[in-house]
C-alpha cells in the first residue's frame, strides 16, 4: 500500500481525509504520509521511508516512540482488562503524581482531551464567579469547544466572533480576544468588562503561533490583575506541562494559576486530559459539589499506567538538562546555517520546543507572527520531508524535541536544513 494510495481510500470514508485537520499537511500545500511505526526519534511510512519526528504526536510522545517502560506498563496494565468505568487505584496514583508536582493543583480531574479539560474548567470558573466572559490571547489554541472557537471583534476589547461556522453568535460573544505580552491591553478589557470575565485563558509559553515565550513581567501581570479582580487565572499546560519541566511553565516562571489543564504527556501517547487546582474550587464539581462534568473513558486506566510510567521516566535525573541542551543546539544551529544562507530566520525556544520564523525578528504576539513567510515554510517543510526530517505541518506550530532525539539527530536535522535552504 502506497502513501498515495492509502490518502485515497482515507478520503473516501474519513471527513477530509483525518482526524484532525493539521494532519492534512493542507497548510504546506502537501499530503500526508501514512505512518507504519514509530521507534524512539523516528517514524516509518507505509513505504518504508523514515522520518526523524519532531512532531511527537503534537507532544504527547516527550519520551520518544514505543519507550520500553512505558511499553511495559502498557502491557501489564492490559493484562488486567482494559476499561471498568469504576474507580481504579492507577486514577489516584497519576493523580498523586501530578498533584506532586503541580503545587497549585491540590485536586486533580481526568478527561479525555485536552479540549474536554479546558471546557471543563472554564465551566468551573464561571460556576465559581457567577460571570459568563471568557479572556483570552489572539493566536492561542485550548481545544475546539465552542467559546474557545471565537476571534477578536472589530476592536481589540469588543466581543467576541465565532472563528467557525457552527458556534452561535452569543456563545462567541462571551469570549474576548488581546495580544499576549500586552499587559496594558489586558488591564484595558478587564476595566471595559469588569465583573463580567470568570476567567482569563493562556498558554504561558504560547504555542499554537509558532512558540511565543512570556516577556519577563507578564505573567506575573496577568497573576497580580486576575486576583485583584476576582478572575480565574487558567493556565492551559496542555503542552508545557511537563515539557518546559517537571512542574511545568508554572515553576519554570514561578506564577501559580488558580487552575491548570494538562495533556499529551501525562498521557504517555493515550487519550488523558486533566484540570486541577485549589481543593475549594475543585470541590464545586459533582459529586462533591453541584458543577456537572462526567465522562465514560476517563481515567482509562491503561492510559493512567502508560501515564505514570511517562513521569517517572521524566523524574530521571539529566533528561529535562538533556532536552533543554539539544532545543538549544538546534537553535544556534539553524540560526547560524540561515545566516549563512541570507536567509531571514529567527527563532523561540523554550524547554523541548523551538519554533523557526521566516522572518527578520521572532515575533512577540500572534499578529507578528502571522507576518512570518509561511509560503517559504512551506516550501521549506517540503524539502526537509525529502530529506527524512518531519516537522509540524503548519509553521503557526512548534517542534517538539523528544528525550530520544540525540546529538546524532540534532546533526541529521541541521544537514537536512543545510540542503533545504539553498535557493529556498
Ligand atoms: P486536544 O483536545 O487536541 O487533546 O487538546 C487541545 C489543546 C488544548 N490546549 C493546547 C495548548 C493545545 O495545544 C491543544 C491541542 N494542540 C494541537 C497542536 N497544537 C493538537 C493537534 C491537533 O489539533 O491535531
């Protein structure tokens, strides 16, 4: 079966071809290929051809393909059964795992997505304040619930638009948008709706514009006006989680929110979301308290063992050093070989994740962003699928660097770079 053959016949019965629209490879004008396997730093396609990944499925394999351990709690687990929709002790160890190294979070959730986590907590925070608006960042990604599909108005304070046919025009007006580092934007909407937002929403290192860290002082911000105002802070670590560093991007910069949404790596590579924080506000949920939130598969305990058997590979001492150390090569890597090929790069990097900007300066909010080459990228992406490098099918992504990836694929990665620049 060829790449091209298996594209077909997905087409035919699977809406767009996948199960989620960036695996169309539409935003680099390409098609997929069709994985077979994946081992450590590498996938192989239906054909055979291999791939250094630096997608990781979207983060959640920050271990890297069929890791031993996490193959082996994976087996044992299933050896048990699969599903019991009733309690397990599996739950309450990834949960104690997960509260140990989140502070901030004294109770802890399971779901099944990431999406599903943080319409769960964005329920909570509205149940909590008795407001309904939602604060968000231009350019940010928490999942496809409704109020999360929505992008600024006409101005940068009115209310929200439905970014997609299908979300109703109230819903998306309960959502308003600013630019992330403006503190100053952020102050000017909390006055405009004051006592109106349960929660504001952010990715402390944004990452579905390309990866755009925090300026120093931001975050900090965001803590000191949400508590003045009675406002949820949600930080979505869906993908920082446990990737920046064991705690997170909320130890990494030291400013706790009152909740936080995990994902992809506390799932081991299986369908886990979680949202946890505060015992007092995590008690409003049901059973315990009247907030509504239930879901069959959650807490699959396969997925909790597979889970668990992730963190405490991340609990090893040198890995978080090591994946800081190689996004670090990486980066002094391309910047020096594009400036030696004249072509304008920039780059963010924070932890395990780097994202490179055809662009004179690395952006400081998604507007800039936006303004980065993304034909180039494109093109780019192409050439470096020819040379065996997979890299996020969109350039608004990041690269995630997985504790596989080692010198010898940070090398494989800037020779492949080195040829897809010239006469990019
Ligand atoms: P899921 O519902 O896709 O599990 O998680 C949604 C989500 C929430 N928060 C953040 C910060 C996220 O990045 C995501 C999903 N990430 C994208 C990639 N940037 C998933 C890839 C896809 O949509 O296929």
């Amino acid at each position: 079966m060829t790449n091209a053959a298996c594209w077909r016949k997905a087409r035919r019965v699977l809406a767009g071809g996948v199960n989620s629209p960036v695996r169309s490879f539409s935003a680099v004008g390409s098609s997929p290929f069709f994985v077979d396997r994946g081992e450590g730093p590498y996938l192989w396609d239906v054909e055979g051809k291999r791939y250094l990944d630096y997608v990781g499925s979207w983060g959640a394999l920050i271990l890297g393909h069929r890791h031993p351990a996490v193959m082996r709690a994976v087996a044992g687990a299933l050896r048990n059964g699969t599903c019991f929709g009733t309690p397990t002790p599996q739950e309450t160890a990834l949960a104690e795992a997960i509260t140990g190294a989140f502070p901030s979070m004294e109770q802890v959730r399971f779901v099944s997505s990431g999406t599903e986590a943080v319409m769960s907590a964005i329920r909570l925070a509205r149940a909590k304040t008795s407001r309904s608006k939602v604060l968000k960042f231009e350019g940010a990604y928490h999942g496809h619930a409704d109020s999360l599909l929505a992008r600024a108005g006409s101005g940068m304070f009115t209310l929200g638009l439905p970014s997609s046919p299908g979300v109703p025009l109230h819903v998306a007006a309960d959502t308003i948008s600013v630019s992330f580092n403006g503190l100053k934007g952020v102050a000017e909407a909390v006055r405009r709706h004051r006592r109106e937002i349960a929660c504001l929403i952010v990715e402390p290192v944004m990452a579905n514009s390309g990866l755009i860290p925090p300026e120093p002082g931001f975050l900090e911000g965001l803590r000191r006006l949400t508590r003045e105002e009675g406002i949820v802070l949600i930080f979505d670590e869906v993908i920082t989680g446990f990737r920046l560093c064991y705690g997170g991007a909320q130890k990494l910069y030291g400013v706790e929110p009152d909740l936080t949404v995990l994902g992809k790596a506390i799932g081991g590579g299986f369908p886990v979301g979680a949202y946890g924080g505060g015992r007092k506000l995590m008690g409003l949920l049901s059973p315990a308290g009247p907030v509504y939130q239930a879901g069959t598969l959650s807490g699959h305990p396969v997925a909790m063992a597979a889970g668990l058997a992730t963190l405490e590979a991340l609990r090893r001492p040198g890995v978080y050093r090591r994946l800081n150390e190689r996004a670090g090569q990486l980066k002094k890597g391309l910047l020096a070989l594009s400036q030696r090929a004249g072509v304008p790069a920039a780059v963010h990097q924070t932890g395990g994740l780097l994202t490179l900007f055809f662009s004179k300066a690395a952006p400081r909010n998604a507007a800039q962003a936006k303004r980065s080459d993304s034909r180039r990228y494109a093109r780019y992406f192409r050439r470096m699928l020819k040379e065996g490098v997979y890299l996020p099918p969109s350039s608004f992504e990041a690269w995630f660097i997985s504790a596989a990836h080692g010198r010898r694929q940070i090398d494989e990665t800037l020779a492949a770079h080195r040829a897809a620049l010239r006469g990019l």
